[in-house]
C-alpha cells in the first residue's frame, strides 16, 4: 500500500518514472481462489519483467535510453554506470533548443521552483537482435473469462548530488516491483466477482522524517470509502489524527508540472522573510490557489475583493482534502448567504459587497467549516495582535480573511517579535485585475509582506479565522 523513499532530503533530484503495463490473464475458473491465484500469477510475471533485461528507462525530452538491468547500459555513450543523475539534465531538451540531439545545457529553473526533477517512461524491449524463430500456432477450444487492464505504474526516487545513475536505476526497479506488490494487494482486496478495480499510485508529502511516500489506492472507491486504510497509515507514520494526510486532494503535486485550472499556488513561498529582532515567521500551512479580480470571465473590479478572498480559503479547504466540492463562484456564495436567511432573494446576481460575517456564514453553509471573527475597532489596533495571528498560523494554519471599510484582503502569516512587538503581515491582494505571472505578482507587491502603515489606522476592521475540521 506504501513506499516510502528512504532519501527525502529534497535537495537533489527527484527521478520519477511513469509507463503503462498491461496485465493480462485468462481464467479458467470462477472459484475465488482459483481467480486470485492466477492474478498473482501474472503480478509475478510483471514483476519479473521489470527486472529483466527487456526493461528500458528513456528520459523524457532526451535521447537518452537505460537499460538498467543490463549492467546500467545507456545511449550517449557518453553515459556511463558512474554518470551523476544530475549530469541527465544536460541531455533534457528545452523549448529554447532547436535541435534534439546534443546536449542542451541544464534547464533554467523558473522562480519558486526548489526541486528538480527527471522524468522517465518506463518501456519494455519486444523484439530481440538475431534471427528469429518460426512462428508456432497452437488452437484451444475453451471456455474462459479473460481479464486484461492497464496499470498506471508511477514510481519516485530523491537522488543527492553525488548519487550515481547505477544507484538511481537500482531504487528505481525496486520501487516499480514493491509498487507491483502493493497494486496486486489492493486489486485483490477490491475484486468484485471477475472485476477489476484499477489500482492506481499517488504521491504524497509528509513532514519530515518520512518524506515522499507512495501510496495505492482503486481507481472508483471515493475517500470516504478509504478511511480505515488512512488510519492506519496516520498510525504506522505517527502522523496525529486529526487533520487529512493522505486524501487524494493531500496528493504532492510535483514543480514541473502546470496546474490544469491555471490558478496560481502558494505564491508567497518565492519571498523572503522580513527580518525583525527575535522574531519568527508563522505562515498558512499548505496549498491554497490565488484568486482575484477579473478571473473566470468574471468582471468583478471594484466589488468583489471579498469575494475572492474567499475563494481563495475554500481553495485552501479543498486541496488539503477537508472538502471535495470545487471553490463556489459568486453566485453560489450569494445563494448560500440567501439560504442561511442572510441576504434577501435579490442579492443573487448582484454585485453588493461582502464582509467576514458573510464569509463566516458561507464557510459554515458550504464547507461545514467554522471560523473565529477578530473585531479591531481601529487599524492601529492590528499591530497589537501579534500574538492571536501567530498562534492562528501555528495551530490552525488556514488563510484569514480581514475586511475593513470597502477593502477585503487575505492574510497568509506574520512575522512577529514577542520581545519588541515588530510586526509585519504577509498579504494576498485580490484587487489584483492582471494575468497569472508569478514575477509581476510579487515584484509588484500583490502578494508580499507589509507593515502596519499598511491598515487605515483609523477604520474598523473584522478578521474571519477559519478553523481546521478534526478529520483524517
């Protein structure tokens, strides 16, 4: 069900290889034993085939193949047993190059991005050099069920700076046969009759020391059918039960890949800490997407800074797998203020104004999640909650949402100073009505750190602190 990479340093390169295998089997009997003998069977026979010499590992966007069970043979030659994985990132083509063959030089890594990553395609060699044997027929009358499904094999290493291609490719066929091992568990497990449920692998990132895990779960079974299988991997990594770890939504999402929605994530983890006397920074813990003015062909310039806001928490909510239904667009937040008896019918399809009580009140009625509000009678008053926002970050980790007058923000941590009371205030800006561009997002300060001066000292404002679900 599990395999843990004994490596999860994350300085290196991470190398992840991914490729069909087809299993295939006839089943002469319906007896459940019989069915699950063959099963196994045929499991073995992959497992074997991965660590044939038929196995071959070709670099994605290269020309470069391994054979990693033929002595680590690879073309260029240039490659050899001893090469360093991170000498492979020379071979990677990039869409600044303009022939495939030569070396390109290492790819450029876009700001923000800490963590390399290699990808492979896992293939296996159908033909072999020399002349080939006649062809034999052979016809068997029969009756049987045949059983064939594609597996999805998606298997990840972490390699340190000095680690060789010999060492990757050894971690590697080990972690496709131990994954081969974990689907035939759970396809045995989740058989119905002569059916098949795909077992399909995800990624997931845990605190340290565990590191990058792989889990399998079936393909069609929802979370909530899952829990008992969760608990038990809280348990066996001595993770604390309440709060979710290992939910579809929890899965790593890996640096080089783009997000399908096109939302930006976490665009605050390219900034750099304010520095203050004895102070610490306590940030949103997890993924959470930018929303702002003028996305989803939604002109909501001018009006909708709640609204955004607010979206970007329920996002937060749903990639750290608390909930599963998609961030509700201004209409249904409007709906549901008018379900809970907030707003009348008209406000549907308005564009009046929300505040933290309406973002309270649609977290509860969407989410089921409930929220703490902080009053502050005036923005002067912010400096002194240094402590309240430092714990919030600390305990419960979720996106505030601060409104005051006309203007709504979302606020992702502070560093704070418990000696001298310095603060400073890590801010998401959804006024912001521009593309999806990282360096103009923060150079520009839409997402940055501000200081007190920041608030209008002199109005209200009210602070919606959303609380994490005990769940796993």
């Amino acid at each position: 069900m599990v395999f843990v990479d004994s490596h999860p340093s994350y300085t290196g390169t991470i190398l992840r290889v991914r490729g069909p295998l087809e299993l295939k089997c006839r089943l002469d009997s319906t007896e459940v034993s019989q069915i699950q003998k063959v099963i196994s069977g045929t499991f073995e026979t992959l497992r074997s085939q991965v660590k044939s010499e038929s196995c071959v590992l070709t670099v994605c966007d290269s020309p470069v193949v391994i054979w990693p069970n033929k002595g680590v043979k690879a073309t260029p030659d240039e490659i050899t047993p001893d090469t360093l994985c991170e000498e492979i990132h020379q071979w990677i083509q990039t869409d600044e190059q303009e022939s495939f063959g030569k070396k390109s030089g290492k790819k450029k890594s876009k700001k923000g991005s800490a963590v390399s990553v290699i990808n492979l395609r896992l293939m296996m060699e159908v033909s072999r050099p020399g002349p080939l044997p006649a062809p034999i027929l052979s016809k068997t009358v029969q009756k049987s069920h045949f059983l064939s499904t594609t597996l999805p094999m998606d298997c990840v290493v972490e390699t340190s700076c000095n680690s060789t291609i010999k060492d990757a490719c050894e971690r590697l066929v080990e972690a496709l046969a131990h994954q081969l091992c974990e689907m035939e568990k759970v396809t045995l497990q989740h058989m119905k009759g002569t059916s098949l449920l795909v077992p399909e692998p995800f990624h997931f990132l845990l605190p340290e020391p565990a590191g990058l895990v792989t889990v399998v779960y079936p393909a069609g079974v929802p979370d909530s059918q899952l829990e008992t299988q969760r608990k038990e991997l809280h348990q066996q990594f001595e993770l604390p039960d309440d709060r979710p770890y290992f939910r579809r939504a929890n899965a790593y999402h890996f640096p080089n890949e783009p997000y399908r929605d096109g939302y930006l994530r976490n665009p605050h983890l390219v900034l750099t800490h304010p520095t203050l006397d004895d102070g610490k920074v306590y940030l949103v813990q997890g993924i959470y997407s930018y929303h702002h003015y003028m996305q989803d062909r939604m002109d909501d310039n001018g009006w909708g800074c709640a609204y955004r806001s607010l979206q970007t928490i329920c996002s937060w909510f749903q990639q750290q797998g608390y909930v599963e239904r998609p961030v509700p667009t201004h209409r249904e937040i409007q709906q549901a203020l008018v379900d809970v008896g907030d707003k009348q019918p008209s406000f549907v399809g308005s564009r009046q104004w929300i505040g933290s009580i309406e973002v309270q009140a649609v977290l509860n009625q969407l989410l089921g999640v409930t929220s703490k509000i902080m009053f502050v009678s005036q923005g002067s008053e912010l400096a002194s909650k240094g402590r309240e926002l430092a714990n919030h970050f600390l305990t419960e980790g979720t996106p505030v949402m601060i409104g005051g007058g006309v203007l709504a923000h979302t606020i992702l941590g502070v560093a704070w100073s418990e000696t001298t009371g310095q603060i400073r205030y890590l801010i998401l800006d959804p006024h912001y009505t521009g593309a999806e561009d990282l360096q103009v997002i923060t150079d520009k300060g839409w997402c940055g750190w501000k200081g007190p001066d920041f608030w209008d000292q002199t109005a209200y404002y009210n602070l919606c602190l959303p609380q994490r679900p005990k769940m796993t």
